[in-house]
C-alpha cells in the first residue's frame, strides 16, 4: 500500500458539446505502484490518453474531471490550481509522447532543454548540471554525449530523440511518468531498444510508468499489469500473464487473440467484428454487448462493476455468481 505512486478513483471527464455532456471516461480505477510498469491497452477512442491527459492535469476544456478522485502518494493531484499542477508535472510526473517535438522545444539545444530542467529542480550549479546531463544523455545511449549535448532536436533521429525526451522526462526525478505510445512513430526496429531502455531506466529509478500503447508486443515485453480500457471504462486489469495469456474479459479476448512479438509489431489491434460505439451511442448494460460473443440478457440492462476474479478484477457480468438472475 505505502509503495502505491499512482491512485486514481472512479474517475469521471466529459467533454461539453453542442449535443449535450459526452461522458469520455466512466469510473476508471487503477493504482500504479513503485518501479511498476502499467500498460494501457484499447481501441483507438478507448480513453487511454484521456486518462493519461487527467493524470497530469492537462485535459483542455470543453472536457473536465467530472468525478473521482486521482492521488500522487496519497495527495489529491486532481483539484489542484493550475500553477500548483504545473510544479508537479515539472517535478514529479515526467511526460513522454508520441512526437518527441511535442517535448523537445525545436528552438533550444537539447543539453539546454535537459540542463534548465535539473536546475529548475535541484540546486545544482550550471557546471554540475551540465554534468549530470551529460549522464543522463550517456544513459539512454546517446553516442558521444559530451558533442551531442550542444545538438538542436532536428539533429537527432527519430529514436534518438525520444531517447532525448525520456532523458529530460527523467532529468526531474519524477515519481511516475505517463508515457503515450512513446514508440509509436519510431522504426520499428527501434521500438524495442527504446521500450527496454525506458523499462530498466525506470526499474532502476523505481519510477512508476504509465505505458499506453496499441502495441501488444511492447506490452508484453514492459508490463508488469495491463489494464484493457473499452468505452471509458477499464474492462479488465491485472498482472501482465493473467490478463495477456489468460484474459478473462470477452473483449480482452478478443484483443489478446494474436499476439505479436516485438519483432513483428505489424499487426495491431482491432481483430473484433464491429466498432467501439460512439460516445454519443454508447448502449445501456456494458458496452461492449453488442459485439460480445458471450452476451446474454443481463448485459443490454445493468452495467458490469469490475469484480475480483483469479488474480484480475473483470467488468463482465460472466464472472458475477448471481449470473443472469441478478
Ligand atoms: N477535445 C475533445 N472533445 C470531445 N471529445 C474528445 C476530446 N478529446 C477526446 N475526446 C473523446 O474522448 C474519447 C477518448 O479519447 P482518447 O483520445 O482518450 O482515446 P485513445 O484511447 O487515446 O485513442 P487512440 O488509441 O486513438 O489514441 C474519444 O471518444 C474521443 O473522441
Ligand atoms: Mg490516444
């Protein structure tokens, strides 16, 4: 419980539209332990970003945290003023996302960028700060650090500069970091250096991470726990060999059908018949039902809680005793 980094509660964010409250995420719960690597898998429209975007208080509006509660070490981080949520994701959340310019000014040199970010954060001089960059540029294994340290982002390729943005995500020290398909747009022949780089980086740092991904094989090679998100709502969540090799929810099934290896991250998700329903058309009972090969009357009436089953909790009313009857 002490080791508990990430806490978040039935977490709630609509957006405000001209056709009414659209309700993105629904009742989200999930903690993120010490040196914990939770992946974040689900169709495109899920609510994986989303979710990451309310962690570290960067939902625009029209949307808003509606409900719910998030906590950093047990502190409330979800109704903080804007400047303290500022300090925080400074210090204590570390971002990385798909486009690493979206981390990366393309104005500054990197060891610039990394530098003011230890020194915002530590006493340390611009001498020692310098320093320390150019250790943390030597750890995601940025050849000839000492040069590359003076390089503007565009000098760096693709893979090397997001391994620049997990060095400036780490530079603050931070207690978890969000990361949202951070290998997405690499070569996939550097996806599985940069997953591995950021999985023992964090091991050794005991930085929590959230990972979302549309990539099962990068799952498979960082998780420790994978939560199955559908519709704004965690489907199933649980330790990595029970929710990818033996997945309970119908819809997690479905996902986990093939797996691809990191070798061969070609195949994505999405295998089930049908789509996800709109926000606006989202069904009563689970909202999974109408592509549910499983589903029976119950599902189109009452909306499945997640419940403990072996050692995952799964939203599907299959796992309830009560059955139909309920
Ligand atoms: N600014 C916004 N206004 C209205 N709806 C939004 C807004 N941002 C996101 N949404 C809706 O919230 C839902 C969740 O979106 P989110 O971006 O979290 O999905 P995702 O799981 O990250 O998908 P992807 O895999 O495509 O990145 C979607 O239905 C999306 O349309
Ligand atoms: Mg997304």
């Amino acid at each position: 419980m002490s080791d508990t980094v990430l806490s978040v509660r039935d977490l709630r964010v609509v957006f405000e539209t001209r056709r009414g409250t659209l309700t993105a995420i629904d009742g989200v719960s999930f903690d993120i332990a010490r040196g914990e690597i939770l992946g974040v898998v689900g169709e495109s429209g899920a609510g994986k970003s989303v979710t990451g975007s309310a962690v570290i208080g960067l939902i625009d509006p029209p949307g808003r945290i509606a409900g719910g509660e998030i906590r950093l070490r047990g502190e409330r981080i979800d109704n903080l003023t804007p400047e303290k949520m500022r300090r925080v994701r400074g210090r204590r959340i570390g971002m990385i996302f798909q486009d690493p310019l979206t981390s990366l000014d393309p104005l500054y040199r990197v060891g610039e960028q990394i530098v003011e970010t230890i020194r915002t954060h530590t006493d340390l001089s611009a001498k020692a700060a310098r320093a320390r960059a150019i250790d943390l540029l030597t750890e995601v294994g940025i050849p000839a650090p000492e040069r590359r340290i003076d390089g503007y982002p565009h000098e760096f390729s693709g893979g090397m500069r997001q391994r620049v943005v997990i060095a400036l995500a780490l530079a603050a020290e931070p207690e978890l970091i969000i990361a949202d398909e951070p290998t997405t747009a690499l070569d996939v022949s550097v996806q599985a250096q940069v997953i591995t780089l950021l999985k023992r980086l964090c091991r050794e740092r005991g930085t929590a991470v959230m990972l979302v991904t549309h990539d099962m094989g990068v799952i498979a090679e960082a998780a420790d726990r994978v939560a199955v998100m559908y519709s704004g709502r965690v489907a199933e969540i649980g330790p990595v060999e029970s929710v990818v090799r033996a997945p309970h929810h119908p819809y997690a099934r479905g996902l986990m059908g093939a797996i691809p290896t990191l070798s061969d991250t070609a195949e994505r998700l999405t295998q089930i018949p049908g789509a996800m329903p709109r926000l606006t058309a989202i069904p009563p009972g689970c909202a999974f039902n109408p592509r549910c090969p499983n589903v029976f009357g119950r599902c189109r009436a009452e909306r499945p809680e997640p419940l403990p089953v072996d050692r995952t909790r799964v939203a599907c009313h299959l796992y309830d005793e009560r059955g139909e009857a309920a």
